[in-house]
C-alpha cells in the first residue's frame, strides 16, 4: 500500500510544481529513502518556503485513486505542502518499527501548528497502524482546534485502530469545541453504548444548566441499545427547534425497538421526509454550520 500511496502523491504533485520545486521534492524523497534523517528534519518545515502554498484541489479521479490504493483515505481537503510532507514521511524506511515510530515522534515534538495538521491527517498511511494509537490521543486531547479536526475529521485513522474509551472521548469533544460530527469517519460502525449513556447524560447536564443541546449529538444515541434515550428524543421531538427534530427522527431511522417505533409512528410527516432522503444527516450538517 505504502508504495501506491507514494504514487499516487507524486503524481498529483508533480502536476502541480514547477521543475525547481519537483527536483528539490525527488532530491529530498530519495536522501530520505536512503536513511538520511537530517534532511528530513530540515526539508519538513522548509516545505512551506519551497512549495506553493495553494489546496491540493484533487479531481474526482484522483480521490477516487486515493480510495482505492487505500479505503478510507479522504486527501480532498488537504494542501499541496500537506501533500509533499507526507511524501517526505513515507520515504522513511519502515524496516523497524522503534526506529520509524522515534522518527515521527520528533516531528511531533518540533511540529508547529501546520506541520501538526500534516503529520495527523496521514495517520491512515503510515506502517505499523497499531503503534500511533497514543500518538493519536494527543491529537485528541490538544487545545489546537485545527490539530484536533485533523484527527477527527476526515481520518478513517480514529474509527480502525482507537479502543472504545478514546474513540468515545473523540466524539464526545468534537461536541465540546463544536466541531461537527458529519466528517467523523466511522460514527455508525463505532457507536456503542457507553457512548450513547455518556451522551444522553451530557445532554441532561446541558438541559438542566438551560443550555441547548447540539443536534448531531442525537446521531450517536442508539436507542436500541440504550433504552433510557428514548425520553430524550421524545422530548427533543415535542420541544425541539426545526433542526433539533429532524437530527432526533434521523436516529430513529433504522432502529428496531418497539421504544422508537412509537416514536416513529408519533411523527409520521417528519419520518417521512427522513424516509425519502428529503432530511438527512448531510442537509443537517449544512444547516448547521454553512
């Protein structure tokens, strides 16, 4: 995977530099690729100085390459000094796990911001997945918004490899700093049900201290699984703003119990635009955040 990868970054690269700039990137790739590490250091930051500082701009058949050297990968957002430091970073010899997980923990520690942004996005390239998962709670846990969302957002990293307690810790902090959850990679596949309790509670802590209740909150409250949230969607269905509701009948949807069910049957209009994909979690998002 890791040489498709590296493929297909060069090629998007290459069509979008100069000749100056396209050697410097090849000279660089290949002295690190040969186990130069000082290179790699120095020519990481300097990206932002060599390499134009425009979005990567990738054409619908080049995100569908992405997706198909690796599943899950979404570069649709990223920049071209994003692309070519990713490409510095898997032209790091991966013959040993210690010694390529020390490389990336000193681009950690010297990163600033945008450098922190490249490095967490990549997460699903990088060899030996299960040895970032610490790594990534750092991302989680930082008060930089922008690194936060470079792993929470877009990164099917957190959905394969977090356990349940920082998956849940990821999602529940996304609703905290009010990032949305429609990036989030993997919500449906990850819901569990301390998640669920753990969000119905911060829901009631929300009412109680009269504070709204972010609708897409009501996306990861499985009913099903957590019987005690049907009273909170039944609240949020009679109470509710506009959006609030349709984010509630959106839950509803596929769930089996008899709780949503009567739930279901009680909002007959709104489970129907739900049904016939007038309402969705997409049209939420917009709703909410454009």
């Amino acid at each position: 995977m890791a040489t498709q990868v590296q493929d297909c970054l060069q090629e998007w690269i290459r069509s979008r530099v100069d000749e100056s700039v396209g050697s410097w990137i090849d000279e660089t790739t290949q002295k690190i690729a040969a186990g130069e590490s000082k290179p790699l250091y120095l020519r990481f930051g300097l990206a932002a100085r060599k390499v134009p500082k425009s979005d990567l701009n990738l054409k619908e058949q080049e995100l569908a390459a992405a997706e198909a050297v690796r599943p899950g990968w979404r570069p649709a957002n990223w920049s071209l000094i994003d692309a070519v430091r990713t490409l510095f970073v898997l032209s790091i010899p991966a013959d040993e796990e210690s010694r390529y997980v020390a490389t990336l923990d000193r681009l950690f520690a010297a990163g600033e911001v945008h450098e922190l942004v490249a490095l967490y996005q990549a997460l699903p390239l990088y060899p030996f997945p299960t040895a970032h998962v610490n790594r990534t709670g750092e991302g989680i846990r930082t008060n930089m918004r922008s690194v936060f969302c470079s792993v929470a957002h877009d990164n099917v990293y957190p959905s394969e490899q977090l356990p349940e307690g920082l998956w849940n810790q990821m999602v529940l902090k996304c609703l905290f700093v009010e990032a949305s959850l429609f990036p989030v990679v993997g919500l449906e596949q990850r819901n569990n049900v301390t998640l669920s309790q753990m969000l119905s509670d911060y829901a009631h802590e929300r009412w109680a201290a009269k504070r709204t209740v972010h609708p897409e909150l009501w996306r990861c409250v499985d009913i099903d699984r957590y019987e005690p949230a049907a009273a909170d969607l039944e609240r949020v269905l009679s109470e509710g703003n506009n959006v609030e509701k349709q984010a509630a009948a959106l839950t509803l949807k596929d769930k089996s119990s008899s709780a949503a069910e009567k739930l279901r049957k009680a909002n007959p209009e709104l489970m129907a635009r739900v049904n016939s994909g007038e309402v969705t979690w997409e049209t939420v998002y917009h709703q909410l955040f454009e």
